[in-house]
C-alpha cells in the first residue's frame, strides 16, 4: 500500500484543523485509491505520483497545500494554476495545436497565389526571397509524397500532422485525468483540494 512521507502528512496537520482532518480521513483514502488505481492504467505514471508525493513533502512543508496543489499541476505540465475549472482535453491538446500551427505557417508562407497548395517553384522564389532557411523547403520534400512537385492539401495536413506529433514536447508524466475523480473532464478546485488530501495518506 502506497504511504506518503511521514514529514508531509505531520506537515499537513499543522496546516490543518485536527477535526477538519479527522472529517476527511475516510474520503481522503478513497480518493488516493481511486487516483492510485488510475495511475496504475498507465506507463510510468505511478512511478511519476510517488516522485510527486516525496517532492511534495518538501513543498508542503515550506509552502503549504496550496504549495502542493501548484506542484500536481506542475507534474501535469500545467505552468501556472489559471482558472478553474481546467478543461482537461484542452490543456493537453494545445501543445499538439500551437506545434501544428508553427509548422502549418512555415509551409504556407510559400503558397505565394493563395491556392492552399505550394509547388516547387513558390518554394524556391520564397527561399529567395527570404535568404533564410526556417524548414519549408523540408516540410516540402517530406510532404511531397507522389513526387509531382507540388504539395497540395492533402499532403500539406498530412505533413504538418506528422512533423508536430514527433516534434511537440510531451505533458508531465501524471495526466489530470487521474485527479478528475467525476470523469467530467475537468479538473475543478475541489478536485484540486481533494487531491492534495489524498496525497497525505
């Protein structure tokens, strides 16, 4: 049975109200089992909660659980707290999103008549024209896949898909989803809360 350090809990006492605690040990146990047991379901991310739980109790001790609360969203990949609630889906897609629109604007920035297709020929007067090299020319010979010399619509998401899943930086290890103890799809402050009292079990 996972524990969490000795030091984090006796911190989180101090914190809190012995009734308040006392209130919430039964759920607080429920909880932990339940983000546990959706650790479990994927790689690496157990191993990635009990990193959590010893940093935390580093963190709770000299900061507090709101301390804490920033450090699972920070394991999450999440920079900042923002607003709550976090739409889950959102916050994990938009690297994939930012990464796609870099690539799909290198691209089109040589489709000189506004067709949504580049040939070969725009490739080459926009490389003059810019005398700088910033991976168009080879997005065009990765997505030129008939080899016509012309990279149309098709080919141009095709490559732009590809080249933003391998070049975008993966989330932290612990996805948010194992903290949404609704399934809603959003990580509320409550959640949040309960979390950070599950985390000192």
């Amino acid at each position: 049975m996972f524990r969490f350090p000795l030091a984090l809990a006796t911190a989180l006492a101090s914190v809190c109200a012995a009734p308040a605690l006392a209130e919430t040990d039964h759920s607080a146990a429920a909880d932990l089992a339940t983000i546990r047991q959706k650790a479990e379901a994927t790689p690496g991310t157990l191993r990635a909660l009990d990193q959590l739980a010893r940093m935390g109790s580093q963190a709770l001790a000299g900061g507090g659980p709101d301390t804490v609360g920033q450090l699972v969203l920070g394991q999450s990949g999440i920079g900042s707290r923002g607003r709550f609630p976090l739409n889950i889906n959102a916050t994990e897609r938009q690297p994939a999103a930012a990464m796609r629109a870099r690539f799909l604007e290198q691209i089109l920035s040589a489709d000189l008549d506004n067709d949504w297709s580049v040939t070969r020929a725009e490739l080459t007067d926009t490389l003059l024209v810019r005398n700088s090299r910033n991976g168009t020319a080879e997005l065009f010979l990765l997505g030129d896949k008939d080899g016509n010399n012309i990279l149309s619509w098709d080919e141009i998401k095709a490559v732009v898909a590809a080249q933003a899943d391998a070049n975008t930086p993966r989330r932290g290890a612990l996805p948010l989803s194992i903290f949404d103890f609704d399934g809603d799809g959003q990580l509320s402050q409550e959640e949040l809360d309960r979390t950070v009292r599950a985390l000192s079990q």
